[in-house]
C-alpha cells in the first residue's frame, strides 16, 4: 500500500504524538501524584499540630509526615504509565477518524461543485 503525502504527514504527526503525548501524559500524572502527596503531607502535619500544639516537638509532628511521604507517593502514582499510555494513544483513532470524515466531507462538497 503506498500512502499519500497527507497521509505520511498523519504518520509522522501520530509518531511524534505517542512520544510527546506520552511523556506528557505520564508528567501530568505524576504532577497530580505529587501534589496529592504535598497535600497529604500537610494534613498530617496540621492533624499533628492540633495533637501537640503549634510549636508541639518536631520528631512528633513532622517526623511521621516525612516519613509517610515516600510510601504516599509511591502509592499516588501507581497507574502513572497507563494514564501515560491513555493520553497517547486514545486521540489517534479519534484524530484519525476526523481527518478521513473531513477530506469525505470535502470531496462531497467538491463533488457537488463540479460541472455535470
């Protein structure tokens, strides 16, 4: 099957898609994975705060949120590939999909036009 200029482009465009697309995807993950462990974080130590009081003993309020914070995170970002691989993949069959009912939407018009 040889492909057309467009169509190469759409390959090309879809390749670059799944890299970049998927880096980005994985970052925006654990972006959220990250931000829910910062928050974690600051609840136990708030949680810790009422518990000791506001300037309460640091190995009692902040040692066991820093503690908790590796074992957080890795559990906040578990999935992180596979919404990695949803926002790479999941668009290019509907991108694709587009492009095709657009260039038959096109020659229907331009068929419309044509002299009988």
């Amino acid at each position: 099957m040889r492909l057309n200029g467009w169509q190469r482009i759409g390959l090309v465009a879809s390749i670059v898609w799944v890299l970049a697309g998927g880096f980005w995807g994985n970052k925006i993950a654990l972006d959220d994975a990250d931000a829910l462990t910062r928050a974690q974080r600051d609840a136990c130590i708030a949680q810790n705060k009422r518990l000791y009081g506001e300037y309460g003993p640091y190995d009692q309020v902040y040692t066991p949120c820093s503690n908790q914070v590796g074992a957080n995170y890795i559990h906040n970002a578990e999935g992180h590939w596979m919404a990695a691989a949803l926002f790479a993949f999941v668009p290019l069959p509907i991108a694709w999909l587009i492009a095709y009912v657009l260039i038959a939407l096109g020659r229907w018009i331009r068929a419309g036009f044509a002299k009988q």
